[in-house]
C-alpha cells in the first residue's frame, strides 16, 4: 500500500477556502469519491498556496502556477473536499490533501434524507481526456490507494456499510449512490468517468479491498518470486506510451507499436525494453502487456 502512517499524502491546506473558513467537524465514517467533470488533470487549476504561505515557492514549482488565481484558495466556492487527485508540473499523479480529515467537506449537496456530507471524507479526482487511458489508471490507482489509506487509519470496512437516520449507507460511495440514497444533490459522477474505461464502484471497492489485504499478508522480499530475463511480451495498445524511465514523470519517447517485445528488467510495475528499430530502448506499464 503506497500510504501508511509514515508515509502520509502530501498536505496542503487550503485555509483561505470557503470551506475551510466556514465548514465544522465531522466523525469520519467513510470515503466518498467525486470527478471534477471538467477535462484537465492538473491539480494547479484548484490548488493554490495562500499568498503568505512560507513555503508558497516550493509549491508553486510542484504544481506549477495558476495564472488565472480561480483556484479554490483565492476565489469564493461554496464547494470543498478533503484532498484531490490529479497532475502535478512534472506528470506525477498524486494526491494532496486539502482539508483535515474530520473537516466537514463540502461536495456531495443534500437530498430528501440528509447528505454525506456528514461523516463522509471526500475527494475530486481530476478528470483526464476520454482517450487518455495511461492517465485514468494512475488516477484511478491512486483513489483506491488514498481510500485504503483512510480505510485503514479509521478503521472502516470497504464492503461495510454505515448506519445513518436508520439507513444503510456503504462506507465508500460516490456522489451518484449518495443522491440514489436522497443523502446528496443530483450528478453522475463518478460513473461517468469510469464507465469509460471499464470501472465502477463494485470495482473500486474490490481494488481498494485487495490493497488492504495486500498489507496483512505481504510475501517477504526475500520470498518473492523474481522473474527472469529476458522475456517477451505482447502489445495490442496502440496508444502505449514508452518513456525514458519507469514513472509517468519521465518524458516520453512516444507511442509504441503494436508486436512483440523483450523486457529485460523489471521496476515498480514497469518493464524495460531491449532496443528494437529505432535503437532506443524504453519503458513501459507492464499491465498493459501480456507475456508470452
């Protein structure tokens, strides 16, 4: 699991929000997830440091600046989340937390029957392109890391449900099963989103769900089986990306062709590619590629 009590989300809070200056607290109960509906993965667009920020430099060349100042620390949005998941300046997909924790967020609304917004932590994953697979899976990767993360720091159960006004509500949901409940205001999101790609929150849950049970029983390094090299691998993507080193914040060498390849190393779920044609070698998500 990428987050653990060491190893923490980045936090910047963004106490000239809204929100923050006019939300209360909550008991944390659950997670609920969001997309943002607007095509721009970049995380510039919402967060901003505050003007007095000592450290605002340094978080201004991490998320790169947002000429407009429409983020949601200098202008007034009667909107807020606990964190959010998008793009920094260099490519990496992360998550920043915005809000604390027991802050009350201010994103699914209100229904017939209450809202969410009572008890359940939230973030906004930045939407990509409708095409752009490669940054969907890190985005989506990274919701189910964070939620496993705040699953296991309060204790919640991902398939558990939690009793609200006599009502069983799913400890993690979306903004849409929230409205179905008459606990939020009417949006698709995040079906939408993930129907593209082949996602809901049945497997969202079941993502998030291995992760934790990845921790309980995780095979020793010294264990664990290491492949062998070289082996092949077989591409069908036509949109796969090759980049000069294994993460998505490495530049990219541009689309590789569909056929087979040799994979020569292995890190952190990508594999390197032995020179082909062009007598450049690169990197590639693995999930994507099936071995022979």
């Amino acid at each position: 699991m990428k987050y653990t009590e060491k190893n923490q989300p980045l936090k910047l809070i963004l106490t000239n929000s809204t929100c923050y200056k006019g939300t209360g607290k909550i008991k944390p109960c659950g997670v609920l997830i969001h997309d943002t509906g607007a095509v721009n993965p970049n995380l510039k667009r919402y967060i901003q440091p505050t003007d007095d920020d000592p450290e605002r430099e340094k978080w201004l060349e991490m998320l790169g600046r947002n000429q407009y100042n429409n983020d949601y620390n200098h202008q007034y949005r009667k909107m807020g989340v606990n964190a959010w998941i998008g793009m920094l300046a260099d490519g990496t997909v992360t998550t920043i937390q915005t809000l604390p924790w027991d802050y009350r967020p201010w994103g699914c609304g209100s229904g017939k029957n209450g809202s969410c917004n009572i008890g359940w932590m939230q973030f906004e994953i930045c939407m990509g392109r409708k095409t752009d697979k490669e940054y969907f899976e890190a985005a989506y990767h990274e919701a189910c890391e964070i939620t496993a993360f705040l699953c296991q720091q309060f204790g919640f159960d991902p398939y558990g449900t939690v009793d609200y006004k006599g009502m069983k509500v799913p400890a993690i949901l979306c903004h849409a099963d929230s409205h179905k409940l008459g606990l939020g205001s009417n949006h698709g999101d995040i079906y939408s989103y993930f129907g593209l790609f082949g996602k809901n929150m049945d497997t969202f849950r079941t993502d998030v769900a291995a992760l934790m049970d990845k921790v309980e029983v995780a095979v020793s390094s010294e264990d664990a089986e290491k492949p062998s090299f070289p082996y092949l691998v077989r591409i069908t993507d036509t949109r796969l990306n090759y980049r000069k080193g294994p993460g998505r914040n490495y530049a990219s060498r541009g689309y590789i062709k569909p056929g087979t390849y040799t994979i020569v190393d292995e890190q952190d779920g990508w594999g390197l590619l032995k020179a082909f044609s062009d007598a450049r070698n690169g990197w590639i998500m693995l999930k994507y590629t099936t071995k022979r």
